[in-house]
C-alpha cells in the first residue's frame, strides 16, 4: 500500500472536518469521516447521524465504512485509509477491524471513549486478528476545537443563553 503524502493526508483531513461541519449543522455531533483508497480516490464519506436516523451505529466511521463499502462492492476495504476528527469509539473500532482497514488517521484525542490510545488502545490489542496502523493528532487543534464550539453552544443554549 502506497501511503499518502503528509500533504494528501492534510487534504483528506480537510474533507473530513467538513463533513463534520455538517454534522453540526444537522445538531449531530460534529465528526467527519472518510475512506480513501490506496491510490487516493475518495470511496467513502460519512458523518454523525445517530439523532438524524434514530440509530445509535450511525457514527461518522460508520457511515463511512458503510459508503465505501456499497461503492466498492465489498465490505473488506483492505490498502484504505480511514480520515476521522475524533478518535475512534469502541464500535467504530470493532468496525474499522471488521472492514479490514489498513490505516487510521484521527484528528483530535477522546478522552472519555478513545480507544486508540485515550482510554486504551485497542488497536495494539495483540490477541485481536487485524490491527490497522494508527496516526492521531492531525490538525488536532482545528477538530477539537470544532467539537468544543458544538458543545458550548449548546450550553449556552439549555442555560437559556
């Protein structure tokens, strides 16, 4: 598998954080989510929408995953790169093992739900079949800082600011 360049890997972040973008603008969560293949072809987005489809799967990776999948005509998407701002979640990790994903890069750290190192790293996790490569922190500060606005405005507005 041919990695992207840092450049490449900035771009798809860049895609992903506005499909986050639009998860806010749907009251969801903000995380976005992308598959890029191993010659750097967009096959899947996603984004939160587990209040919009009354489905608690329905994560930004999840969507994702979902998406390359139906494009690709299969639902092992091994030599693809996974592009999501928040650290992966325990099911969403459980989805990107199952899907057979190569790499894995996040953008900000979950210190409540992270399992790519936060809380604990499941993917190092040496009894499990499939462990794909891991790359977090990138353009960190911009994913959380999205995040942050979501919640303070919604804050603010329950204390009726």
């Amino acid at each position: 598998m041919t990695l992207p360049s840092p450049d490449q890997d900035v771009l798809f972040m860049r895609e992903a954080i506005a499909l986050a973008h639009e998860a806010g603008r749907c009251g969801e969560v903000p995380v976005g989510a992308l598959v890029v293949s191993a010659d750097g072809i967009v096959v899947g987005r996603g984004f939160n929408q587990p209040i919009l489809r009354h489905d608690p799967t329905s994560h930004a990776e999840v969507m994702a995953l979902r998406d390359a999948a139906v494009r690709l005509g299969n639902y092992r998407l091994p030599d693809c790169t996974l592009y999501v701002t928040l650290e992966p979640c325990l099911m969403c990790a459980g989805a990107i093992m199952h899907a057979r994903i190569s790499r894995v890069v996040f953008g900000a750290l979950d210190p409540k739900t992270g399992v790519a190192g936060s809380v604990i790293d499941l993917f190092a996790e040496a009894r499990l079949n499939h462990h794909a490569r891991i790359e977090g922190g990138l353009l960190a500060q911009e994913c959380g800082a999205i995040l942050s606005g979501f919640f303070a405005s919604r804050r603010k507005r329950v204390a009726g600011g």
